[in-house]
C-alpha cells in the first residue's frame, strides 16, 4: 500500500454518517473510495453540488455537471444543485460538517498553509481559505516530509491559509492533532516508530503514554 | 416581450476597457459564444471578474489568450499557465480573492449593501490593506462590493420574458451576477415560450435581464 492510500484509508474512518464533507482535489478525493458501506453521506463540490457522485461513463458525460477541478462527475438521488453564493454561504456559515485539503505547511498553532509558494507557486486560493476558515472540522491529508524536508514544522514559512487552528493532521506516518498546548502525536503509521516521527517532523510533538498504531478502513 | 439579440451585435454593446462580470467555473456555465465574439471582434482592455480564467482554448481562457484583459479579479489561475505569464510579465493585473469572498462582494454589489464582513482571510496575504472589524467579539474583514458595467452570463434555458433557469454546476456565478452590473447580457442554451419555465424554477427573473442572446444556430 502506498503511502496515498494509507492516508485516504486513514481519513475515511473520520467520515461519520450523515455528514456533508467536502474533498479537496487529488489525495483528498481518493477518501470517497475507502468508506466503509454503513457510511452514507453527501459530498460537496463548491462550484455547486451537494450529493456528488462517481464519475459517468465515458460519452455519456454531462458538460454542466463537473466538480471543482473541472472534472466530469454524477450526482447521486437526493443531490441538490446550488450557486456560488449558497455553496460558500454552507461552507462559511458552519453548514458544512468536515473538508479534507491537502497541505504544504502545518505548524505548532495547528496553522494550515496550502495555496501558494511566492516567486514559484501562485494559483490562487481558490475556495481554501473559506473552506479553513468556515467547516467545521478542518483535516489535512498530506505526505509526512516533502523531498526529506519536514511539513510538520514551528512555525508556517509560506502565507498561511486562515487563522484557525485545523482539527487533525494525517500522513502515513502519523495522526497528529493540534490543541492549545500544542501537537499531540495520536497514532503511528503501519510499522512507524514514534522515534522515526520525530526525526520527520520539525515541529515540536507532545507524545503521551499511549501512541497507537493507525487503523485503516 | 425581450428580442433576441445577435451575438456580434450584442459584442458591439461592449466598449473597450468596460468591467465585465463573466460566469462560469473553468468554463463550465460561461456564456461561451459571446466570448467568442468579443475575441472575433478583438477590443478589450477589460477587466474581468470571474471565478476563474478557466484553461488556454476554454471560456475565459480565450480572452486571456486574444490578449484582451487588463485586470483579472479571480480567485483561481492555477489552471491557466497563459494567466500566469502574463500576471508575471506584469500584461494581466491579477487580483487574487477567496472564492466565497468574490461571490458575496459581487452579490453586495448586486443587493445594494455597503459591504460583507467575513473572517476569511484573516491573517493571510489577503488582510493586506483592509479595515478589520470587530462584531461581538468576532473579527472580521471589511470587504467592499464589486459592480460591473456589464454581466456576461450563460444559462440553460430563457423564456420570452428573459426569465432564466440553469443547469447543475453551471449555475456558479451566473445568478448572483446577473444582479450587479448596469447591463445584463443572458446566454441560453434554449429560448422557450412563456410559461415553458414554471415560476418556481426561474432563479434569474427576466426584469434583471437587459439582452437575450438569440438562439444558437
């Protein structure tokens, strides 16, 4: 198993019943196909669909049904489709129980940055600063070190997101949560030593007594 | 009763350096065959507001490529490297906003309010030279409305009155704009007789709607 699916395995046992959850492109979206079956919920693409569904077959495509990375998609029964307005007025107003986004930087204060690399990566923020600012449960869905180099750091050194402290942090090396005392290191990755989270990690990890390993659906 | 309007002569309404609302999400829901025509006729010098600039060949992406925008205000150019060239080259002034921020400035604009307060942004590059303000307790940023001369937007269907109806995720912008800017130009797929579109399914009603594209050919 490669380290994307242990994360998506990982993140998908976050995903409650009845939830509206809102997956980020690429890693993030790779969660839908890991719930387990007693799992029913909605998805939400922000460019204007609750009830996303998989993606239809090939020629039979709808060209004004796609989700926010302008992919083709379906709606699932019981779907609404909805405008900008009251797609972000969900996401804004607390309607919106969970997101996954990727990440690039998450330091001590649980502080998210993923939307941009002055002088190198200038995209645009898109929807991510609203989608940390407003849901309710913020989790980050990203590799433990990007080329060797720690994401887990003190303090952000690239724009942050928002300024607000995400919810659970998961790689596949480690489930970390941020609190006001700082990050807890919850569970290991399969076969990862909490030692070998350390080394990864520049930030500074509270471990407690019990460091389980993680559980994957 | 509207008239429908020719394309090339509707493009012709639209003098050069004129603000346009456009809608869409990567191309999806954007009124495609005036911005043809606007790249056919080639005046520009316009600032676009947009969610995105969609992808080289693709919606806005035209416009981008017929070197016919000044200013973008969008929240996304990831997609779109001809975007990010010419903000680089300093040919495009890109202004960057959050995408639920956007959307309710440009509502603002559209319902006659002075402003939106919202916490999104707070703290990150986007704070930069806005008023902070603090509602019980909360902080907030002050962000101002946004109006265009013209609304550029695509629809699934228009009765004779000018009333519009949208399909799935092409809905995005296109509602909201068409409230906030001077002159409002309406692309559908489809021009029905009156009462085709029952009263609960219009979400643009026709008063709003200034020129009603003819039908596609």
């Amino acid at each position: 198993m490669d380290a994307k699916e242990i994360i998506a395995r990982r993140v998908a046992l976050e995903v409650k019943d009845g939830m509206l959850v809102n997956l980020g492109i690429g890693l993030p979206s790779m969660v839908a196909n890991f719930l387990p079956d007693d799992v029913d919920v909605f998805f939400q693409a922000e460019n204007g669909v609750i009830g996303l569904g998989a993606r239809p077959p090939e020629g039979m495509e709808d060209a004004d049904l796609t989700d926010a990375g302008g992919a083709f998609v379906t709606a699932v029964p019981g779907a609404a489709s909805i405008d900008s307005a009251m797609s972000f007025g969900l996401i804004r107003g607390g309607h919106l129980d969970m997101t996954v986004l990727g990440g690039l930087q998450v330091d001590e204060r649980g502080y998210l940055a993923n939307w941009m690399v002055p002088g190198k990566m200038v995209p645009g923020m898109g929807g991510a600063m609203d989608l940390v600012a407003g849901a309710k449960r913020v989790v980050v869905a990203m590799v433990h070190t990007q080329k060797g180099k720690p994401k887990i750091v003190p303090e952000c050194t690239l724009p942050l997101t928002a300024l607000r402290r995400i919810s659970l942090i998961v790689t596949e090396m480690a489930v970390i949560q941020p609190t006001e005392e700082g990050l807890v290191l919850r569970e290991v990755g399969p076969g990862v030593t909490v030692e070998q989270v350390q080394e990864a990690t520049s930030a500074n990890l509270i471990v407690q007594d019990v460091v389980q390993e993680m559980k994957l659906a | 009763m509207k008239r429908a309007t020719k394309v090339e002569a509707a493009a012709e309404l639209i003098p050069e350096g004129s603000t346009l609302l456009i809608g869409g999400f990567m191309g999806v829901g954007s009124p495609h065959r005036l911005i043809d025509a606007l790249v056919e006729r080639g005046v520009g010098g316009f600032t676009v507001v947009a969610n995105d600039t969609a992808m080289p060949g693709t919606g806005i992406g035209k416009l981008v490529t017929a070197g016919l925008i000044a200013r973008a205000v969008v929240s996304h150019i990831g997609l779109n490297p001809e975007t990010q060239a010419k903000m680089i080259s300093g040919e495009i002034d890109v202004d960057l906003v959050p995408q639920g921020t956007l959307v309710e400035r440009i509502r603002a604009g559209g319902v006659g309010l002075g402003g939106v307060l919202t916490a999104t942004g707070l703290g990150t590059p986007v704070e930069e030279g806005k008023q902070v303000v603090e509602v019980e307790g909360r902080r907030f940023l002050l962000e101002i409305p946004i109006r265009g001369d013209f609304a550029l937007i695509a629809a699934k269907s228009a009765d004779y009155k000018g009333n519009l109806e949208y399909s799935l995720t092409a809905h995005n912008f296109n509602p909201v704009m068409a409230l906030a800017a001077d002159t409002v130009i309406a692309e559908p797929h489809t021009i029905l007789p009156v009462g085709a579109i029952p009263p609960d399914a219009v979400k643009t009603p026709g008063v709003l709607v200034d020129h009603l594209l003819e039908r596609e050919h």
